[in-house]
C-alpha cells in the first residue's frame, strides 16, 4: 500500500520525493519506496463564479444583486485540470491507504489542500506535515511528526469562511458599483481600505500650504544651542518679528546653564525579521518592492533552502530552536565568521529571542543550516539581511550617553542634545559602513556655569509634507491598520491583525496597480484619479481598516479554538454578518453619488458602461468576460 504525499507546488514537491527515496518519476508526481508524491500548482480547485451557478448571472444586471446563494460549489480550474486528475487519480487509488497534506503550513496551505480534497471526493484518512524548512533534516523530522489532520479542522473553517466571505463582498460590490459608474471598480476588504490608506496620505499632501517659521541658533563657543519656545513645545520662533527679536535679545548676552544632564541609554537588539520588517527593510536598503522581497524569500526557501517558512509574522523562537539557530550560525559562509567572534555570544539574549509565547504558526525568518550555494545578487542581499539578524540577536546592547544643556539668556531657552556611541554592540553587524552619522560630544558643562552667546543668527524654514508612501511605510501602515482608531477595545484587537496577512500584503499593493487604482512614481507609490474617485464614492465601512481588523480577529478566533461546537456558533455568526454587509454594499452602490463620474474604459468594461447609458435594462447583453470576474474577485485579497 502508498502513501500519497501532496505538496502545494512542484519545487517543494521533488524535494520532499527526493528525501524520502520517491525517485522514479511519473505524470506529474515522482514514487517510490511506498510513497507517491504529487503536487498541486497552487489553486487547481475554487469557489464556482457568479454565471456558473445561474447562466443569468452573466449578464451583470443591478436587479440580480445582491448574489447570495446559500452555497457556493466547488470547480476545478480549468488551466490546471490535468495536473488535478493525476492528484484525483492517486488520492482515489486502491492501493492509496492515507494522504499526507505538505501544502504550506499556513491558512491558505490548508485551503488549497481541503478543496483539492473535497472535489476529488476522497475517504482517505489525512495526516498533515507541518514544517518551517525545507533543509532535508526539517523534511525528516516533520514526516516523523506527522498529525492528524483533524487537529487541523480549525484552520481550514476559517480559511474556507475567508474564501466565502472575499467571494460574498467582493462580487456584490464590485458588480454594484461597476454597474452604477460604468467603470470596473473591483472592490474588497483588504484592498480598498489599503487604497484609502494612500489616498489619505495623498490628500495631504494635496491639501498641504507650506508656512514659514524660523531657526534661531546660539554659538556659545564650544556647543551652539537652538531656541526653544516652552510654551508651543518647538524648537522654532513662528515669525521673523520674533526671530529678530529673540536674536537682539541674546547677541553677545551672558546666559545661565539651567540644565546639564548626562545619562547612559541601552538599546536592545531588534526582534527578529517576520516578513513584512524583512519588505520593509529590503525596501528600505535596496528599493525593492514588497512584492519582489517576497519572491526573493521563497526562492531562498523552496530553491537553495537557505532560509526558514518566510510567510510568518512571528519574531521569535520557540526554545526548543535555540540549538538549530546557533548550528546555523556556524554554518552560515565564511563571510560572516568575523561577526561570529566577540562580543558575539551564542547565549546572550535567549529570553528575548526564545520565546514560545510570541510564536504563532511559524517561526521568525532565519537562516537554516544548510549552506547557500550560488545567489543571485539580489537574492544574497536578502540571505544577508537574514543572516544579520539572527546574528545580532546574540549581541550586545548598543550602549550610548545621550546629553542635554539648557542655556537660559536674555529671557530665552537655548538647547542643545546630543548622543555619543559608547558600545556599538548589533549595530557593528546592522549598520551599514558609515550609515550612522557620528555627533561631536557635548562639553561637560555644569548647572550654572556662564556662557556667552557669542553669535546669534536665525535661519527662515519652511514646514514640509508628509512624504509619499512606499512599499515600506505603505506595509507598515498595512500593518498597524486600526492603531489610531478612538474605541480603544476594537483597537486592542487590531493589534494582532492589520490589513492582510504577511502573505498577502505585497499582492495587494501589486494589484492595485493591475487595476488602475495606484501607480509607482520611482520608488514612490502614489493613487491614481480611478482610485481617489473610487474611494470618495466607497462606504466607509468598506474602505475603513476597522472591517478587515474584525474579520481577521475573527477568523484568527475560529482557527485557534478548540471547541467544535464554539466554532461552529462563531463561524454562523460571521457569515451572517457578511450576508448582511454584502446587502449593505449593494444598497449603497444604488444611492451612491451621482455627480462623481469615471472615465470611459476600453474593452468589455466599456459595455458595463453602455447598459446604464442607453438601453438600461439590456446590461444583460454586455456583461463583462470571465476574466472580467476574476479581477473582481481579486479586490478581496
């Protein structure tokens, strides 16, 4: 009898065959010593589309909305229908006596394999492989520890009540208000309040009127202070009145320290990288895009093994992975071994970094003990930035005295603040060469000495705007989504959530740009006229990043409970609310503005357009094609 092993992609697939001895290869699988492996590629089952379920639906028709079928059927994909026969094949096979779930160990992973499974219409039992590697060590260890696949029930109700509610939202609003513009406006829980996020910061930028304020600077001779207003909290004087005034009053004049102050600050190492702090400071450092870092990270995972399950937002460490991180360390190229001498110490900070608590379904990135072989340039600027960070988390502090001196003359308060490293500690491995600018020390000055202000200027400024998001600040606000929001219980539940998942966030700025709603202006990103008309005509309740923090505290809390019954309560009560939003969505789209309007688009877009134009009730013959559907099913993602 066999073991049929299905991984969620080819690459992961071999690798797992070729470990466990499975060599001989087939149609779409390899086997051998018992085992079949076979893959999916990526989705090959999904939720039946719209005209699928009913032939009317077609025809996009304001009349047939809201669409809210009591159950949405499964459909094989038709581009990959072959490699799901083969998969349905072996599943269904008589010598087949149980199935191994290798997809990603992650809510979409599961997903992917459960739908897979389901129209395959297999009674196999399951047993899941749960892994954060894909070194041949991690692949031994996980089929050793293989679970059943029932204690994975949880996370595959919430990923599938995930898929029904992107499928309910997404239709019904992107129909409706495609229907009411004449424009394809995909709309979605994730996507469209990421959209408002770059409108907003666009707006004010737009609306921003610069004002001019004034530097007043004090030369005392071996420090200069800056002015300091303690009544508006700011280090600038509002007018040039002021500015002369402040200038006459303290040229030449002897002034008092009020204040000297010395104090010696420590800074921890940083946690480690989860994806989304790895895009951001791949962003930061190099220009790339969230969407290329992730690429990066996975072909360092499934292709050279060099680094752990990228798509987490874990990071920490479990304990029990402080041996195999340290083993990995001393395995990493010879480059690194000058960082791996003191003050490096493989046991300092083990509380901080080793903390099952703060793990959740996947570790922190970090290198594994394998090796890389042969990088590319931008992939080995990724193996660094990991390598680095598991580094310096066995580093000392960054040690530095931070100074203040507060010189009072004529009236005024004069400061002057500096900080002088005194023990690199992880920046001597996270700095770049020169990328911390060094500060000259601070006199050592005492409380009411005198000094003189020997030259006295001020320096007209304007105030500046904000700066235009990027695919880091972009993520960051993606990921922190709610923080400002005033009802201080739903914004504790935000903390865990934001807009996305690490997985997905890169995707969704991707797609905004697919669609017309955002554009990159050099390594800016910045909405288009499309986006900021879709987002003035959007109900807040979509649009707002509070929607998507309660779905995904919600789902988050159907995965994690273990309680059948309880989840099953959960899961009825969300669904519900979702049937609710989706009428909602409609009803909106109907009484929507009318005095906004879209520019005409080309293709089969343009035929939405013509059904509110000239025969009204004939949308029906100019419905938009099936490839028109999946876009708008992509708002949701």
């Amino acid at each position: 009898m066999n073991t049929v092993i299905v991984a969620e992609k080819p690459s992961v697939g071999r690798d797992i065959a070729r470990v466990l001895g499975a060599t001989r290869p087939g149609e779409g699988c390899l086997s051998g010593n018992h085992y079949i492996v076979t893959w999916a590629l990526g989705h090959l089952v999904s939720l039946m589309e719209p005209d699928e379920l009913d032939e009317r639906y077609r025809r996009w028709n304001m009349g047939d909305l809201p669409i809210l079928p009591a159950d949405i059927p499964l459909k094989v994909l038709p581009a990959t229908r072959a490699q799901f026969a083969i998969v349905k094949k072996w599943m269904n096979d008589k010598d087949t006596a149980e199935i191994v779930c290798a997809t990603d160990a992650a809510r979409e992973g599961e997903l992917i394999f459960r739908y897979i499974y389901r129209m395959a219409g297999c009674k196999k039992p399951v047993k899941r492989l749960w892994i954060s590697s894909m070194t041949d060590e991690a692949i031994r260890r996980g089929f050793a520890q293989l679970r059943p696949a029932a204690d994975y029930d949880a996370l595959y109700e919430s990923a599938r009540c995930r898929s029904l509610a992107d499928w309910l939202v997404g239709m019904n609003a992107s129909r409706a208000f495609t229907l009411r513009y004449g424009a394809l406006l995909p709309m979605g829980r994730v996507q469209t309040p990421t959209l408002a996020l770059l409108v907003r910061r666009d707006r004010e930028i737009d609306q921003f009127v610069p004002s001019d304020y004034w530097e007043v600077r004090a030369d005392f001779g071996d420090f200069e202070g800056l002015y300091y207003d303690p009544e508006t909290r700011q280090s600038r004087a509002a007018t040039r009145e002021q500015a002369d005034k402040i200038r006459r009053e303290a040229q030449g004049k002897e002034g008092v320290v009020a204040e000297s102050r010395r104090e010696c600050k420590r800074v921890p190492p940083p946690r480690l990288l989860d994806l989304t702090t790895l895009q951001r400071e791949a962003n930061r450092r190099f220009g790339f895009s969230a969407d290329k870092t992730l690429k990066l990270a996975q072909a360092l995972y499934e292709r050279h093994k060099a680094i752990t399950y990228p798509r987490t937002d874990s990071r920490c460490l479990p304990p029990d992975m402080r041996e195999k991180a340290i083993k990995a360390l001393y395995n990493l190229p010879p480059q690194y071994r000058p960082l791996l001498q003191p003050p490096f110490d493989p046991n300092m900070n083990a509380k901080r970094f080793y903390d099952a608590a703060k793990v959740t379904d996947h570790h922190a990135i970090i290198p594994t003990e394998r090796r890389p072989g042969a990088l590319s340039a931008d992939e080995a600027k990724v193996f660094d930035l990991v390598a680095r960070s598991l580094i310096a988390a066995h580093y000392p502090d960054y040690a530095y005295e931070s100074a203040r001196v507060r010189v009072l003359v004529g009236g005024h308060e004069f400061r002057a603040d500096g900080a002088v490293p005194q023990v690199l500690g992880w920046r001597a491995v996270l700095d770049a060469a020169g990328e911390k600018k060094k500060e000259a020390p601070l006199p050592d000055v005492r409380e009411g000495e005198t000094r003189v202000a020997q030259k006295v200027g001020a320096r007209k400024k304007q105030t500046k705007p904000p700066e235009r998001l990027n695919d880091a600040s972009l993520l960051s606000l993606m990921e922190h989504a709610g923080q400002e929001l005033e009802d201080e219980e739903l914004r504790e539940r935000m903390k865990a959530s934001g807009l996305g998942t690490p997985a997905t966030r890169a995707a969704t700025i991707e797609r905004l740009i697919q669609v017309g709603l955002a554009e990159r202006r050099g390594k800016a990103l910045v909405s288009t006229e499309k986006g900021r008309k879709l987002i003035a005509v959007a109900p807040e309740q979509i649009a707002s990043a509070a929607t998507t923090g309660k779905w995904e505290k919600a789902l988050n809390d159907m995965a994690v409970n273990p309680d059948a019954a309880e989840r099953d309560r959960r899961q009825k009560r969300f669904m519900e609310g979702i049937r609710r939003f989706a009428v909602f969505l409609v009803d909106a789209a109907k009484q929507a503005p009318g005095d906004v309007h879209f520019e005409r688009e080309s293709g089969r877009a343009k035929k939405v357009a013509a059904s509110r134009t000239g025969a009204a009730r004939k949308s029906a013959a100019h419905a938009p094609s099936r490839k028109k559907t999946s876009v708008e099913k992509d708002g949701n993602k």
